[in-house]
C-alpha cells in the first residue's frame, strides 16, 4: 500500500479500539485515533507502537465535541474510514445511569455522522452488539433474528444506533456502514502490551476473575444460578479480543474496496459456542492453575439469560473466522494481569 488509507477509529485507546488499532496497522493502515481518555490509558500508545512500531495519530477529542471532531477530520484529510467504538459500554451501570448512556452514546453518533457527511468520508464500521437481540427466542442467533426489547439503557442505545445509521443511509446520504454486531470480548494480545484496562471495579467477568485470582478481589461474584441452563449460571458466547479486532479490519477492507452488496451490512462476531460463567471459571482454573473463590449472588438486571452467536455469515461473507481457543484466551487475560501497569 504506497499511500496508505487512514482509518479514524474513535475509542482507539479503549480495549477494543487498541486491539483494532494493532490489526489496523499490521495490515498496512494508517490509524488516527480519538479518544477523551475518559476510560483509557494514555499509555496504550505506547503498547500499541512497542507492538507495531509505529504510534498511531492521537487526538484527545470527546465525541460529544463536534468542533473538535471536525478539527480532526481537517488535519488527517486521508482519513477513508471510520470505526466507531466511542460509547459507554457498562450493562449495570445504564441501569443505574440511563440519561448518562443515552446522551453520550447517541448524541456522539449523530455528531460524528454529521461531521462524515460534511468532510466527504463515506464509511463507517459500527461497533454494534448482541444486546440488540435481548433474549433471542432461537438458538444460535442469526443476523435475520428479529431485535428483542433491550434488557438495558445500554443495549437500548445500540438498538437506537442501528436505527439512526440506517435512516440516515437510506435517506440518501453519501454514507454505507456495516455493524458488527459481537458477542463478549476477552482476552489480551499475546504480547501483553496491551490488554482490558478497567478503571475501578471491573463491569466485566473476564478482568474481574483475573483481578480475583492475582488477590486485588477479595471473590469473585456470580450473578445468579437459577437461569434454566444446564448449572444455572448465565451463557455466553467469549470471544478472543484479537478475533474480535481483525473481523473489523476485514469490515473496513469490504468498505474500502466496494463489495458491500447493501448500502448497511451486518454481521454477528463471535465464536458459535456457548459457555458458562461457572464453565468459564472452572476452564480459568484449569489453564492457569489458580485458585478462583466465588461466591453466588443474586441475579443483575439487565442481564439475558443465554445468548450465543451463529457466524456462518461473517464466516462466508466477510471472510473472517474466530480462530483463538478459550484456553489460549484466558491464559492471555491471565498474561496481562500478571504484568505491571502501563
């Protein structure tokens, strides 16, 4: 690639936007991120350019900033693409804080929709979720299952995204999308430069089995074991974060090179196996040899049940496959725990 396009990619210093930014740029991109560090490390840059050996543009923007967006835009006219990951992403904590949720994750996607139109970029790659779906009434979910009421503001706001990316595609604008709608990220890179950095108390179970495990927890809480699966605990479909990271640079090179067959594409990422928390902490045991005290607490709302993905689409369209191993996966959230901090 003699010039190589630049991917924006909003939340980059963010988990999964880090992950996406090493992919990124081992496949011959050029990335800019933004980001507010609301949730992140500056740090991660360095982790991201040790990987690399190259740091990727930095902007600390808040979406939420349509002037600075649109700075951005004008001091990297290259950008062709963008990925969005900006948004807040805690299932318990939109419960407790929806208008918190509905202002930062809609208003930042209609801010930065905006600013595309304006300065001529005409893809965006979603950062979607299977919370669209609620409780899916079949299992494995396909792409065709119809959205359930959200469980969550949080999965209410990725519900409405949807919405707005497609009204405002087939209104005519100069925009195509498509929406990776994933499953549960976790997992670090192999390296352990970069990994799932939480800012507090974890809102998710993989970094907070891992902080229980290195003594920062004093127990691990399950939240409930009276869902109708087979031992009671919630199921979900794990997916590696690297997997999770290269599906989008396979989303920005069908964008790029024109073979979207629909102006809006979406696909399910994920793994196609179901596993459950309690499973998930017996194969952390087993891979790592740690001990891991739980204890089992009452149901969180706005959790569903059971949910795993069906990835023949994204398997045969986009030509992505998860190809990471669960026990490869923890052993690598297990990697970066053990590390120092950035």
């Amino acid at each position: 690639m003699n010039n190589p396009s630049q991917i924006l990619v909003t939340g980059g210093t963010g988990y999964i936007g880090s992950h996406t930014a090493v992919e990124l740029q081992q496949a011959g991109f050029e990335v800019v991120i933004v980001d507010n560090l609301s949730n992140s490390s500056i740090g991660v840059l360095d982790g991201i350019a040790r990987i690399t050996g190259r740091r990727p543009h930095f902007a600390q923007v808040d979406c939420l900033d349509i002037d600075g967006l649109h700075r951005v835009f004008k001091e990297h006219p290259d950008i062709r693409a963008v990925i969005h990951f900006a948004a807040y992403k805690s299932v318990g904590e939109s419960v407790q804080q929806p208008l918190l949720y509905y202002r930062n994750n809609l208003q930042s996607l209609l801010n930065l929709l905006e600013v595309m139109i304006t300065q001529h970029v005409p893809n965006l790659v979603f950062s979607s979720s299977c919370t669209v779906y609620g409780q899916p009434e079949v299992l494995p979910v396909t792409e065709n299952a119809s959205t359930q009421p959200a469980a969550s503001p949080y999965g209410n706001t990725k519900q409405i995204s949807e919405e707005i990316i497609y009204d405002t595609v087939h209104s005519g604008a100069p925009v195509k999308s498509i929406l990776l709608r994933y499953f549960n990220p976790i997992g670090a890179h192999p390296s352990a430069e970069i990994g799932e950095l939480p800012l507090g108390v974890p809102q998710n179970l993989v970094p907070f089995i891992t902080q229980t495990a290195i003594g920062i927890r004093e127990k691990l809480r399950v939240f409930g074991n009276d869902y109708k699966t087979p031992d009671g605990s919630c199921i979900r479909d794990y997916i590696s974060v690297v997997d999770l990271a290269k599906a989008h640079v396979a989303a920005c090179r069908r964008l790029l090179n024109n073979l979207s067959t629909d102006k809006v594409e979406v696909f399910n990422i994920g793994t196609g196996k179901g596993l459950s928390v309690l499973e998930l902490i017996h194969v952390f045991r087993e891979v790592t040899g740690v001990a891991l005290p739980y204890e089992i607490v009452g149901r969180r709302e706005g959790d569903i049940e059971q949910i795993w993905a069906d990835p023949h689409k994204a398997n045969t369209v986009l030509g992505w496959t998860a190809k990471e191993s669960i026990d490869d996966t923890l052993r690598s959230a297990w990697k970066w725990e053990q590390k120092d901090g950035l």
